[in-house]
C-alpha cells in the first residue's frame, strides 16, 4: 500500500471516528413511514423523538456516497463555525461551549479524533514517518564472534517478518531491516568466509552508540529495552503507531496539570479543564497538519517554519487560557509559563507510556 492511499484512508477513517461521535441535528425532509423502523415508535416528523433515528432510511448508493462526503467534510456546518474560533478566539470557543453552547460547535472529541487521524495521514503523505535506518546494536566481548550477534538479530527479525502480512506497513520495515543486516553480516566475513571484525565496531565496547539504556531492574521496563536493542526500527514504527492509536492519552494525563494552576479556583472543574485541553490539542494537530503542508512549498523558509513552531503555541495557549477563563493579562501569562513546563512533562509520560505499551 503507497504512503498516498494509506495517507487518505487515514484521513477518512478519523473523519468518520468523528461523525460517530457527533450526531447529526435536525433536517428538514418528508417521509411515507408512520413508525420508526428502528423503535417502532409513531412518528412525528422527520426524526424520531424515541431513539432519533432518521425517519426516512434510504437504500441507494448515491445517498450512502452524500452520507459519506457529508459525514467526513462537513459536520452539517459545524465546523466551519468552530475552526475559526478555534484558531483566532480558542478561549470564547472553550467558554461557549462549557456553557451550553453544544449544537452550535463541533465537540472536542470529535474534532480530535479528526484532527489527530488528519495529522497522521498528511504525515504519511509528505513523508514524515519512523526512520528505517535504525541499526540495531552490535555486541561485542560477550563471548560472540562479531558476526554471531547479527545471525541472532536476523533469525529474530525473519520470525517476526513471518508472523505479518505482506500489506502491513510494518513488513517494510522488517524486510528493510532483514536487508540491512544481511548487507552487514556479509561485511564481517572475509573471502574465505571467516568472520571479521568490521571498522564502525569497537572492541572495547558493550554496545554500539545507537543504544546504550542500561537495565532498570523493573522487568516491563528492561523487557522494553531488550526489544529496542533486539530491534530498533520495528520499535521505532511501534512507538510510531501507538501515538496514532493511543493519542488520547494526552488528554487524562494533561488534566491533572491544568487543574493545578486552578487548583484554589473551585468554580472550574475536571470537565471545564478537560474541554480546554481538548480543544488545544485539536489546534496544536491542525497547525502541525498546515506547518507539514508548507514545508512542501518551496518558497516558503524553514526560518519562518520554525519560528511559527515555536511562537504559534505559546500564543494560542494564553488566548486560550485568558479567554477560557476570563484571566487578567498577568494571571494567564504566568499559567501559560508553567503550563510549558508541565507540557514537557506530560509529553515525556506520554512516551514512556507508549514504550511500556511497545514492549507488551
């Protein structure tokens, strides 16, 4: 499967992840049955007031390609009333709808759910993904020929490529890898089949540089860095895929943090925080979503990328914050200063999760 079919079958998918999550409201339209062939329930109009079921069910596939363009494009217009608001007045956003304001706006989660799906897909489309180039390391002075570390590495990676299916993205990367050691096994042998000891190794080492974790005596953990030594480019897609598939995590493990700097202010509560930490890393995907489609344009330069990486957030937080919760200037400025803090913290959880999550 090319990057560009898997690229669009990942934005469809969390497209319509997020129309699950966001029913559709009332529309107009008529209809010839008198009950619910859902429920069963007597009609009234065009929704059912027992279950909400449309009345009208239709059975054609040009209604089923509108439902389809309807459900991933347009969420019924919702989302052209939020995503501004999201970018320019994220706080007013975040205020609305905490307040009530729940037909108007996309939900967070269902803008998550697209905007994180979005991310991953345009990633794979420009060709920001998990390096292949990760060689695992190479043991040297526990007894082993040089070369017979490899031949374990390679018998390791063969019995993993068997177990997967050719259209798994991961058996590129294994096969890459099987490539890979194959071509450095062949350097370690001489012409007459001797094994040698090749120039990138040294034999005062343990380990080459490209790992060098020591155990921590908890048995998940070291189980973990075993498996990255083993194998870092399939650890490396894993970890790759478990932020795709996990990415909610961020969410519980940013609450507790935002409810710290409001910690003395009981009038917000774990929900309020919750939709403001939703709805930012909805922005925060979308914007890596337009910075990776940029990059691709030739006249546009890596300074300004990076100064918007590094200015865009900070600021869309404070607004965010000071809108959200009606601060002072003062006030939200000081938050803002201690929530980049916390996010580095946060972040750095997330992927130690994610590499517990890989080694299991």
């Amino acid at each position: 499967m090319s990057d560009f079919t898997e690229a669009v079958g990942n934005a469809a998918e969390g497209a319509l992840l997020a129309r699950a999550v966001e029913p559709k409201r009332g529309e107009g339209g008529h209809t010839q049955e008198t009950a619910c062939l859902n429920c069963g329930t007597e009609l009234l109009g065009p929704h059912c007031h027992g279950c909400g079921q449309h009345a009208h069910v239709h059975r054609t596939v040009g209604a089923f390609m509108h439902d389809l363009l309807h459900g991933a494009l347009h969420f019924e217009g919702k989302i052209w009333r939020t995503l501004p608001l999201l970018a320019l007045r994220p706080g007013e956003l975040t205020r609305r709808y905490v307040a009530g304001e729940r037909a108007r706006f996309v939900s967070p989660m269902a803008l998550f759910l697209f905007s994180v799906f979005l991310m991953f897909a345009v990633f794979q489309l420009v060709g920001i993904s998990t390096p292949e180039d990760l060689g695992p390391p190479v043991q040297i002075g526990s007894g082993d020929a040089p070369g017979q570390s490899l031949e374990r590495q390679l018998t390791g990676l063969r019995s993993a490529r068997e177990e997967i299916a050719d259209g798994n993205p991961a058996a590129s990367v294994i096969d890459n890898r099987i490539g890979a050691l194959e071509r450095r096994i062949a350097e370690t042998r001489d012409p007459d089949g001797k094994t040698v000891l090749m120039e990138s190794q040294d034999p005062d080492t343990t380990l080459s540089t490209r790992l060098t974790a020591e155990p921590t005596g908890i048995a998940l953990l070291d189980k973990g860095i075993d498996k990255w030594r083993e194998n870092p480019g399939l650890m490396a897609y894993k970890l790759q895929a478990n932020f795709y598939k996990f990415s909610w995590l961020l969410i519980p493990l940013s609450v507790p943090f935002v409810w710290l700097i409001f910690a003395w202010r009981r009038k917000f509560g774990a929900y309020d925080h919750a939709v403001f930490v939703t709805y930012s890393l909805c922005f925060m995907s979308l914007l890596f979503v337009a910075l990776a489609v940029l990059a691709q344009v030739p006249w546009i330069s890596g300074a300004l990328l990076f100064f918007a990486t590094v200015l865009i957030p900070p600021v869309h937080i404070y607004k965010q914050l000071r809108g959200a919760y009606q601060l002072r200037r003062f006030s939200a400025s000081w938050r803002t200063m201690v929530l980049l803090v916390f996010i580095t913290v946060i972040l750095s959880l997330f992927v130690n999760l994610l590499l517990v999550l890989g080694a299991m």
